[in-house]
C-alpha cells in the first residue's frame, strides 16, 4: 500500500499542510499563529482539516513571563523538548528551570505548564497522545498564578478553564532562527 504526499497551501504568513499523508514540513516557511495578549506563538504542524490520529505535535514560541495555556493535567502522557531559549516549568506546584535541549517528561494525569523567561523567545516542541476521549483537569495553582495561569476556580472543562483567556489566534510568519528581537 502506497501512502500519497499531503498536499500544502502557500499563505502570506507561510505554508501549511492541508491534508493527510506524509510530509516534510520547514519551520523557516511555516504558518505561525499567535495570541497577541497570552500564549504567545504556535506552529500548528498538523493539517488543520485532519489532525493526526495517535498523537497531537505542534512547537510553541513563548516570550518572557507568557505562558503556553492554564495550569492543567491531562489523561496523557506528553512530551516537552525546549529547542532554543528559556523557560520556567510549573510541574505539582513547583517551578523548574527549562534550558535549551532539556527535555520534560509528563506522566498522565501531571499538573503542569510552561511559562517564557530568560531575555527572549523560546521555543519548545510539544508532543501528545491522542486519546478517544479526552480528559483534562484544571486545578488552581498558587505558583502559576503568579504567570497568569491559574484558573480561579477548578474546573475539567476547557471551554469554562479558557473563557477569561484573552485574545484569539492570528496568522503570522515568524523569522528562524529566533532571537532577542524577535516578537509575537
């Protein structure tokens, strides 16, 4: 059985994969989209029409003192690989410094979340599984609360955790690599 190349579109803001198959995907000619008040900048490396089917892959471009999303735990295991820049990992109500080439590992079921600092951008390759049905928890959490990324009260649903969040995602075309004077 012979699997086709996706196809992709070409945008103002860069390229993005359009449909299932298989694909090889530069991040230097990729859609970005970015929150212009919190969460920085994503690149969505799934096809928008077909999300993947066993996992969730995107990299995340975070400024200093930004967080990715609310403190949450999820009912999968996730994976975390800082490429370039700095950041600050809330994991069980404790704040770890997160380097260039540190990877984090997430355990099902793991409150966490990531926050920017240092004096730049970073960037950060972010791995999921997919579930069948999704669960997700947002506790409250004195330490990400200190980043603006607590909810007030806990909450399983993500539409009721983010409805406070505020912004909502644009397209952008982001300069690789990063540096100081790179911004959302």
């Amino acid at each position: 059985m012979t699997v086709k190349e996706a196809s992709s579109e070409e945008t103002p803001y860069g390229r993005y994969v359009t449909s299932e198959g298989w694909f090889v995907h530069n991040l230097s000619n990729a859609l970005a989209v970015r929150n212009e008040e919190k969460g920085g900048a994503m690149y969505p490396i799934e096809p928008r029409e077909s999300p993947f089917d066993d996992f969730g892959v995107n990299v995340r471009v975070l400024w200093p003192g930004g967080p990715c999303a609310l403190y949450h735990a999820e009912g999968v295991q996730e994976g975390f690989l800082v490429l370039t820049g700095e950041c600050t990992l809330i994991v069980e109500e404790e704040e770890r410094p997160l380097r260039q080439w540190e990877y984090f590992h997430c355990p099902a079921d793991t409150p966490h979340v990531i926050v920017g600092a240092g004096d730049g951008p970073c960037a950060i390759l972010m791995i999921g599984a997919r579930p069948e049905v999704e669960t997700l928890r947002y506790p409250v959490s004195e330490v990400a609360a200190k980043y603006g990324a607590s909810v007030g009260k806990e909450t399983g649903d993500p539409d009721e955790a983010y409805a406070d969040w505020p912004g909502e995602y644009l397209p952008m075309r982001l300069e690789w690599p990063l540096d100081s004077g790179t911004k959302p």
